[in-house]
C-alpha cells in the first residue's frame, strides 16, 4: 500500500484528488495539508510513500517543499499538481516522480501512482525513464519516455505521440528504436514505434494494425507475428 500526502491551500482541491486517489487499490493512508508549512510538519513528524504538492501555496511552495523533501535521508517520492503548464519543467529539476495538471484526470493520476509504485521501497524500475527536451513553437519543456504512446517516422525527424499532444524532434527512428527497445517500444512498421504497454488491440488480416491511445498504426506484414507474441507475453506477463 502506497501511503500518501496530498497538500494544496484550496480545499476542493484536496477532497477531488483525495476522491480520486481512493479510487485506486493501492493507495493506503491519505494525510491532508492545506499549507506548505502544514505539509512540511507532517512529512517531518510522518512517513510516507509520496507526496503531492499543489506548486503554488502561500509561504512554502510546492518547489520549496520539494527541495527540503530532497535534503531527507529516505525522501518520498514528489508528484507536482498544476495548473501552470510552464512551471512543469521545474518539476525534473527537483527529481520529481511526475507531475500533474489540473483539473486532474483518473487516468493520468493511475499512471503517477504507476509510477510512484515502480520506484516504491525495495522495486525499482527496469530501465531508467528517459526525460525528452521537446520544442513547440517558442515553448521549450521536458516529457518523460513513458508518456509517448507511439512514435511516427517524419524524414530524419520522428513525432511523438502522448495522451495529449504531439512533437517533433531531430532524431530519426530507427535510432529511437534501438535507443527504447530496452524500454519496451516495438517497431511495428518502417514508419511506426509503439510502446508495447499502450498496445489494446492487435488485429490481424488483409491490413493489420494496432490500437494504441485509440488510435489505429499499421502494421507490417513481415513483423505482424512478432508483434503479435509480444503482445500476447506481455498479458501473460500482467495475469
């Protein structure tokens, strides 16, 4: 069980996530601040697994926070809650596990506590989550390997495909495919990448594809039946 704190000075705020997180059966004790000087006496008088910290709070932010949690001899694991897209990219500078904006979707907080579980006391995560300088327009910001559902070969570029939105960026891939093969992305056509974990339907016949984020990518012929045993260990895998 994942025992956690939540700590934002709005208390709608507090009881939506603290709704939300009771959702999932692997939280445990969920303690409540409404301050970052109430969050800091808690996590100091308290153990817990992680904390989620609205970034802006009267007094002590959450980046405050998060820099006297770093100074702790076995710190919990920090998920940033925003409703500032910009102040995300300070989040990796503080070793943050995620980070989350508001208002907060079930699904995107399922991945956070995903995320807090693989770096849990006595787990750690099989391969390092790779953080991606990405560009759009004049906004430059940081995305974790684990957010891209499928990457789209474009030239020597390759766009990236999350949940939310898409980027470009200046590596070809083929490349990508070596670099994330370790991380569990598939190369399922010479134009296509998939991370096999988002993968929920492979459909075999005349043309086959794969759904990843609802969304159909083809696939080639020639690697259809790799792609099909991947996909079938990894649900052996998860039963």
């Amino acid at each position: 069980m994942i025992d956690v704190l939540i700590a934002d000075d709005e208390a709608p705020a507090l009881d939506a996530l603290e709704f939300m997180l009771r959702q999932d059966a692997r939280i445990g004790a969920i303690r409540r601040a409404s301050s970052g000087a109430g969050a800091l006496q808690v996590l100091t008088s308290e153990r817990v697994d992680a904390a989620f910290l609205d970034v802006h709070m009267p007094g002590l932010s959450g980046f405050d926070l998060a820099r006297a949690i770093n100074r702790f001899a076995t710190p919990p694991a920090i998920v940033f809650v925003t409703a500032d897209e910009e102040t995300a990219v300070g989040a990796f500078d503080l070793d943050a596990t995620d980070y989350l904006l508001k208002p907060v979707r079930q699904e995107r907080l399922v991945r956070a506590i995903s995320r807090i579980a693989a770096v849990a006391p006595g787990q750690s995560p099989a391969v390092e989550d790779e953080v991606i300088t990405v560009t759009r327009g004049t906004t430059i910001r940081r995305i974790r390997r684990s957010e891209v559902r499928y990457v789209q070969a474009q030239g020597d570029y390759a766009r990236l495909h999350t949940d939310d939105d898409s980027y470009l960026v200046r590596v070809p891939i083929t490349e990508l495919a070596e670099q994330w093969a370790a991380a569990g992305f598939v190369r399922v056509h010479r134009s296509f990448l998939v991370a096999l974990a988002a993968v929920t339907t492979v459909r075999v016949g005349t043309n086959p594809t794969v759904t990843v984020a609802g969304v159909e990518v083809p696939v080639s012929r020639r690697l259809l039946p790799g792609v099909r045993d991947a996909f079938e260990a990894l649900g052996k895998r998860r039963d």
